[in-house]
C-alpha cells in the first residue's frame, strides 16, 4: 500500500527563479530549472548539506553540518496576493523573496503538510519540509525597491510564506508545467 496519496490538487508554475550563490536574497527569473539531488547548480541554497541556521538553532548550534532540506522556496500566487494585499501593494515580485517556484492552483498552499511531494511531468520530485516562516530578509529586499512597505511584509506574510523543500527525484521545471500534489496517506497527529 502506497503512503502517499495523490490528491485532486495541482500547481501550475507560474514563476520559476534562482538566487545567486554568494550573492544577496534576490532571485532571478528562469524560464525553465534544472534541479539535481543537490538543488539548483550555482545557487544559494545548493547543496545536500547545510550549515544549521537559527531555525533550528533549539537542535544544534549554529553552523552544525546538516541535511539540507531549504534547497527550494515554494510559494502560492494565491497566498502572494492575499500577502500584497494585506501590505496595500498592487503586487509582491517573487523574486524580492528569493523564491524558487511559484504556483497556481493550490489552496492553504503553506500548511500542506510536511513529507508531501509535488511531482513535475517528467516525474521530477519535491519532498516539502515545512512551512517557511516569515523573516525580515525579504522586507530589506521590498524595501530597496518599494521604501516604507518592507517593514510590512513579515506579518502580512505570516501563515503565507509557502514552504521549503528539497529534490528526491531529480529533473526539469518549466513555466506551464504542471506539479501533481501527493500527501501522506496517515491521519494528523493527536497526542
């Protein structure tokens, strides 16, 4: 029996993109991604390991090698509506928030639930780790291009900033192409 289940919901890619290594947060836009078990060649987040960051600085001190489960952003064009609006801009750029794949389609899109994958045409596959909490980085980025609304996006973020994930399966992304959403097939933890 599989453990996970393929849901009725699919994400267009509407946006596709890469930071820069040894850069700053801002993405560039892509036409089309070529990931690998490391992530994206040449970006930011590459790598199948990572140095540990105050995320999960309550686990390891900070700089402890570990799993790199931040290969990608994912986010919502729903949610970065819903984001812009709340900060009374007409629009937020993917890009200010270093963001790998925006998608179309998706409700709740930030809370689908940990270990779900998102599978492209060509089976390329995305584990999700979890949600991607809000922090002042992308406000900076905002703020360069939009002053007095950086400030703004951390809480009209909050519970939309889509969520982080890394490659299991390796391939290509293209803008149109589809992702397929496949959930855990288990009941939510009730301790």
């Amino acid at each position: 029996m599989p453990v996970l289940r393929k849901t009725e919901y699919t994400g267009e890619i509407i946006w596709l993109g890469h930071v820069p290594a040894g850069g700053g947060l801002q993405a560039e836009p892509s036409d089309w991604l070529e990931l690998g078990f490391a992530g994206i060649p040449g970006e930011r987040h590459e790598g199948e390991n990572r140095a540990s960051c105050v995320r999960v600085r309550n686990l390891y001190p900070e700089g402890t090698e570990i799993r790199n489960v931040r290969q990608l952003t994912i986010l919502s064009e729903e949610e970065l509506a819903l984001i812009a609006a709340d900060m009374g801009m007409p629009a937020v750029e993917p890009a200010h928030l270093g963001a790998t794949i925006v998608l179309r389609g998706i409700p709740d899109f930030t809370f689908v639930p940990p270990s779900s994958r998102l599978q492209g045409e060509d089976g390329a596959t995305l584990t999700v780790d979890m949600e991607n909490r809000p922090c002042v980085l992308p406000g900076r980025e905002i703020e360069k291009n939009h002053a007095g609304f950086g400030a703004r996006f951390k809480p009209a973020a909050q519970n939309r900033r889509g969520i982080t994930a890394w490659v299991e399966r390796p391939g290509r992304l293209m803008l149109g192409h589809v992702l397929t959403l496949f959930v855990p097939d288990q009941r939510a933890w009730a301790p």
